[in-house]
C-alpha cells in the first residue's frame, strides 16, 4: 500500500510517499517554515509524488499528524488529508505527535515520556511502555511534569526534556523525521476522520463584547 504522509503540525512542512510493503520511503521533501504551511504543502505534495514517480491516484492511504502543536498548521493539515482522502476515496488517519517523538527514541523499551514545551509553565505530554501509548496525551503542569520525568528509568524526548535540568531552559522546536509520521500512519487502524488534538484552548479569543446580536 502507498502511504501518504502530511506533517504541518510544528514548524515543519513535510511530505512522504511511503511504500508499506517493502518499508520504503520512495519521495520526501521536509521544510522549516515557521509559519505558511497552507501556501506550501500541496506543492510539497506534488513533489514528493513527482520523486516517487507516483500520481495521488496511487495513494491507497494518507496520514496526518494531528497534534498536539501548532493550531494553524494542525487545522491545515487535517483539512487537507481529510479532503485528499474524500477525493480520491481512501482510508485516512491521524497521528499523534507525541507518538512519533516516542519513536526517535534509541530506546525501544521500557518506559519513555514524550514531551513537547507547550511554554506558560505547561507541558503537552504521553507516556508510552514498550511502545504502547500509556495512558492518553496530557496537558501537564510543569511540576506535574518534572515529577513524572524523575520517575528512575524513565527515557525522555522532546523539547520538554530540556526543563529538567533548567526549568526556564529557552527550548527550541519539536523537529521528528516524516519517515515515522509514515511508518506510524501505515499501521495504523482507521478510526473515522481525524480530528485536531487540541490540548489547550486556542489564544485567540472572540471578542464577545461586541457581538451582535441576534433577532
């Protein structure tokens, strides 16, 4: 099966055309953008498909990264995997970020928390045990999370690691390879359509003084 996968979750934009029979990743383009993930990942898309010598017509699944991270970028990707899927009739699956920061680990087993620096004192972090999701993704309070981290054998990944030792540490962004994104999306079980996974409200709030109201 030809795999899909759409990382916008982070700074990142990225794309993989991924072959799961062989375990092959045929087409990739990855950027550092920071922002502008809407006006750049189609084209990304195209070009992994135009090194894969692949059209979207080949594509039997797509997988997104869901979260949590950016607001913008997870909205973007989501609405796109979601509407390639429609088109062109296939399976399509969300990815946690936390799980594919639990997959750059070296360590396969044992017990690793994921963890990404959501800033304000708060952590977005997953457990997961010998590669199983222990436990579901947490918003963490950065004590809370500090805690979990001085569990002994516990392995940690992800910007957050830095604020153990200096819990005002100046923690730089996420970055995993789309490789994994693939990898994940490929065996994944089809659950419906994916949804963002927001852990936190969005910073923007409706300015509700001056609504109008309605007759």
């Amino acid at each position: 099966m030809i795999v899909l996968a759409i990382d916008t979750a982070g700074v990142d934009c990225a794309a993989a055309v991924f072959d799961s029979d062989t375990g092959a990743v045929l087409g990739r383009v990855s950027e550092t953008i920071g922002r502008g993930h809407a006006e750049r990942l189609m084209a990304m898309i195209d070009e992994a498909l135009a090194e894969a010598k692949l059209s979207l017509t080949d594509v039997g699944r797509i997988g997104v990264t869901i979260g949590p991270g950016s607001f913008t970028g997870i909205r973007v990707g989501v609405a796109a995997a979601r509407g390639l899927a429609l088109a062109l009739d296939v399976e399509c699956v969300g990815v946690s970020t936390l799980e594919v920061l639990s997959q750059t680990s070296p360590e396969s087993q044992g017990l690793i928390l994921a963890a990404i620096n959501a800033h304000r004192d708060e952590v977005y972090a997953q457990a997961f045990q010998d590669g199983v999701p222990h436990g579901e993704p947490l918003l963490l309070e950065l004590d809370d999370y500090l805690a979990r981290a001085a569990v002994p054998g516990t392995v940690l990944v992800g910007s957050a690691s830095a604020l153990v030792s200096d819990r005002q540490a100046e923690t730089g962004p996420d970055h995993y390879p789309i490789e994994i994104v693939a990898r994940i999306a490929s065996l994944a079980k089809a659950q419906g359509k994916p949804k963002p996974l927001y852990l936190r409200g969005p910073d923007a709030k409706p300015q509700t003084g001056f609504a109008v109201s309605r007759a």
